[in-house]
C-alpha cells in the first residue's frame, strides 16, 4: 500500500495476504516525544485477530476482515467487521482520517486517565482547538 493512500500521519507498518498494519506519526513515538508504547496502530486482520495458541490459523477465504484500532496494546474500540478487503481498508482509511482529525475520543476507551498524555495527543491531533 503506498503512503499517499493513507491519510495524513499513518504509515504502512507491515503488510501479509490477511493482515496490514499502520502506525500513526511513528517519528514521534520513539519513546522521547511519546511514549513507543502508546503507538497508535490500525490492524486490518482477514478473521479475529485474537487467535489461542494450537487452533487453525487460516481462516478461511470467506472469513470476514476486522479493523481495529489500539492506542497501545489492549487499549481501544471494540473491532468493526467488513466482508472484504477493499470494504476494511476504507473502513480503516475512515478511521485513520477520523483519529487524526481529533474525532476519536480516545479518553473513553482508557479505564486509568493519562491526563499528561492525552493533552499531548490532544496537540498533535488537533483536539486542542
């Protein structure tokens, strides 16, 4: 995927056959600026991308694709689910262009506020305004 299909900040993280990765401003989550491991990141995942340990992986060429967005490893919206590929990376694109906007209220998807961190993030997105 190239970069100018992403909306501004996002990146092409790591893309497979099932699953692409991006990552939101990765120069400034170095763990100086912002903290790497608050890095946000969209997965695009053809089946859950949750999978135990011993079971298939594949999940079959029907399975649906699901977009999920983390703020940090298990902090996030619940995943939305699409029939395809091409429907889940416009969903994704919405998502990024809707994060990096300052239209996600990331404040709500934390049980521990990081007041520190979220005016940061609220800078950079633009939430300040």
């Amino acid at each position: 995927m190239d970069e100018p299909d992403l909306p501004d900040g996002w990146r092409p993280w790591s893309e497979a056959a099932d699953k692409l990765v991006w990552a939101y401003r990765p120069d400034i989550f170095d763990g100086d600026a912002f903290p790497a491991a608050c890095l946000p990141t969209i997965y695009l995942t053809r089946g859950g991308r949750s999978r135990r340990p011993g079971v298939d992986r594949d999940p079959g060429p029907g399975a649906d694709w699901h977009v999920t967005l983390f703020l940090e490893p298990e902090v996030g919206p619940d995943p939305e689910r699409y029939p395809d590929r091409a429907a889940a990376i416009e969903g994704a694109r919405e998502l990024a262009r809707a994060f990096a906007a300052g239209e996600i209220d990331y404040r709500a998807l934390y049980q521990v506020p990081r007041e520190a961190y979220f005016r940061r993030l609220d800078e950079l997105t633009g939430r300040d305004n």
